[in-house]
C-alpha cells in the first residue's frame, strides 16, 4: 500500500480495533492489515503483528491522538 505507514502495531485484534475507532472518529483514514494466520493464533511464531496503517500527511496527527 504505497503512502501509507503504520500507525500502531499489537497482537490483540481488538487493541488494533478500539484505535482504529478512535481515528474514525477523528475523521483520519485507516486500514486494519491483520497478517495472523487463525490455524496458528496461541503458537509462538504465529504472533505476527496486526497493523493499523494512515495515510502519510496524517501520521502525526494520528499519533498524537493515540
């Protein structure tokens, strides 16, 4: 996804989910890339990020509310 960066990272959907409301709600575009895999969610290596990414020229603005 060319010009977007990532906003915040976690392991819990729903952590990643919450700030993805709260920038909704301040009218910032952002995308949920959830890159687990469900077959392997409790095994070590399987706890891959999911991320929340912004547009670029948002990403301050972002960061500070979250």
């Amino acid at each position: 996804m060319t010009g977007w960066v990532v906003v915040f990272k976690d392991t819990s959907v729903a952590s990643v989910e919450m700030r993805k409301a709260v920038l909704e709600e301040a009218g910032i575009p952002c995308v949920v890339l959830n890159r687990q895999d469900s077959s392997y969610i409790g095994v070590g290596f399987a706890n891959v990020g999911i991320e929340l990414l912004v547009p670029e020229e948002y990403l301050d603005r972002a960061t500070t509310l979250l």
